[in-house]
C-alpha cells in the first residue's frame, strides 16, 4: 500500500522463526513464484530481511579490546554445541528409523517374494492337476468308448450267432417235417398195398370157395 509520500507504507518489522536442520518443514515444497514484484513476494522479503537483522543482533559476538568478545563467543559456542547435539540426536533417531524401514521393506519384500513364489506354485501345482485330471478323465473316455465298442461288437456276435442257430433250426425243422411227409407217405403207401393185398387174398378166397361145391 503506497503512503501520502509516494512511499509504501510497511508493516512493522516482522521476525520468523528460523528453520534449522532436521525440520520436517523444511523437506515440502514451496510454492511457484509467478510474479516476483507482487505486493507479497515484497512483504516476504522485507520479513526475510528483519528476521536475518534480528538472528545478527542475536548471535553478535560484540567487540573487545583485542577481538571478539569472549562470553558471547562462549555462548554462540555453546549453542552450536547444543545446536549439533540437538541435531545428531535427530540424525541418530532418523539413522535408525531410517534402519527401521529398510529392515520393515526388506521383510515386505522377502514376504511378497515368498506370496510371489508361493503363488505362482499354487498355480503350477493347478495347472498339472488340471491337466493331471483332463488326462485321465480323457483316458478314461477312451477306455469307456473302447468297452462299449467291445460290448456292442460282442452283442452283434451275439445276435448273428443266434441268426445263425435261428437259421440251423428252421432248416432242421424244414428237413424233419420233409423227412416225416416221405415216412408218412411211405408209410401210407405200405398201408394202402397192403390193404390192397388183403381184399385181393380175400376175394381170391372167396371165389374158391364158392367153386368148391359145384365141382363135386
């Protein structure tokens, strides 16, 4: 916002907290800056700048007679002495969570390699009884295919052999009624000559008899 002086009117000096090594905050992304003169770009500066003025005036060592002053220098060391061991106790921590989670993904890892390989048997052991099964149920098709052709060729035997005894007996029956006409009639002829003979003995009889008397 621009003042009545042809000047832009600031907000009061604002001091940010400053982010040290291992903030989580520090690992995100910022925002793109598409219009570096923007009224906020400007503000952020001027907070940037108020905040390095004021770690300066924090941390000034101060000046001595011949050089810095040591009890500032004392106190800077011992807050980079608490700085650093705030930040290898981070690194440690992270060191070992770091640790934590390639030893966690090595077993993941190990486990889905074990579901992989345990998976893929499951399948190889489906796929042969799979075919295992299509196999016999095939083998089993062609034996049951081969008996019942065994069956019917044994059936069809079975029913020429029984034309065949048909067939012997209606000519044995043919022949025994043939040879029992022949008997019949030979018979028959017997009969009839005979009976032939008897009446001509008879009538032979007869008439020498009736001879007899008148020759005496």
């Amino acid at each position: 916002m621009q003042g009545g002086k042809g000047q832009f009117w600031r907000a009061p000096m604002a001091v940010r907290r400053i982010r040290q090594l291992g903030d989580p905050i520090l690992r995100v992304r910022c925002d793109p800056v598409h219009d570096p003169g923007s009224p906020a770009v400007r503000l952020l500066a001027d907070d940037l700048r108020d905040t390095l003025r004021a770690a300066r005036t924090k941390y000034d060592f101060g000046r001595a007679l011949r050089g810095y002053n040591p009890a500032r220098v004392d106190q800077f060391r011992d807050q980079v002495a608490e700085e650093l061991e705030r930040l290898t106790k981070i690194n440690q921590d992270l060191d070992g969570r770091a640790r934590s989670f390639h030893e966690q993904l090595r077993a993941f890892r190990e486990r889905d390699k074990a579901l992989n390989d345990a998976l893929i048997a499951a399948q190889q052991l489906r796929d042969d009884v799979r075919g295992q099964a299509e196999r016999e149920a095939q083998l089993i098709i062609r034996e049951a295919q081969g008996e019942a052709e065994r069956i019917i060729e044994a059936a069809k035997a079975d029913v020429r052999r029984m034309e065949e005894e048909l067939d012997n007996l209606d000519r044995s029956r043919r022949t025994y009624l043939a040879q029992m006409r022949t008997l019949i009639a030979r018979q028959l002829s017997e009969v009839e000559a005979s009976d032939s003979q008897v009446i001509a003995n008879t009538l032979r009889g007869a008439g020498s008899n009736s001879s007899g008397p008148n020759r005496e």
